[in-house]
C-alpha cells in the first residue's frame, strides 16, 4: 500500500519539476520565468522530499532530513521570487528615467 503512495507522489513530483523546468526554458520573460520553477517546481521537489520522507520512515526510523528540507524549499523559494522579481521591477523602473 506504501508503496503506491510513494510511486504517485514521485510520479507527480516528476511531473511538476518537468513542468518547471519546460516553464523556465519556453515562457518569453524574466517574470513568467520566474512563475515555474518558483511554483510548479517547488511542488514538485516537495512531493518527491514527501516520498523519501514517507518511505523512509516505513522501512527504519524516522526521517527528519527530508521534512526540514521540504519545509526550508517551502519557506525560501516564494521569499527568493519575491526578491528577484522586485528587484528586476526596480532595475525596470530605473532604465526609465
């Protein structure tokens, strides 16, 4: 039974990285750049960290590793977009003037 949990979840988080990664190389600007790997991407990396998570602690002991860094990617990643994406308004803003 874990393991088809465990094989969804990696196939969706397979999928949502593709996603991401297909959005960062097609989309035409730095901002809708910015929208897949930030969203698609980061869900992606959380449901495989998910399934490690899961995985692990069915077959041994607990495993902390994989939820601390699923939740730091959780916290960091919209934190980092808002940063880059302010200051490439910024950089806009000043070629004006």
């Amino acid at each position: 039974m874990f393991e088809i949990v465990i094989s969804i979840l990696v196939l969706i988080g397979a999928f949502f990285v593709l996603v991401g990664s297909i959005g960062l190389v097609k989309l035409p600007d730095f901002f809708t750049r910015l929208h897949g790997p930030t969203k698609a991407t980061t869900l992606g990396v959380g449901a495989i960290l998910v399934a490690s998570s899961i995985y692990f602690s069915v077959t041994g002991t607990l495993s902390l590793h994989e939820i601390l860094i699923t939740l730091f990617l959780f916290i960091t990643a919209p934190i980092s977009a808002h940063l880059m994406a302010k200051s490439a308004l910024h950089l806009k803003n000043n070629e004006k003037k």
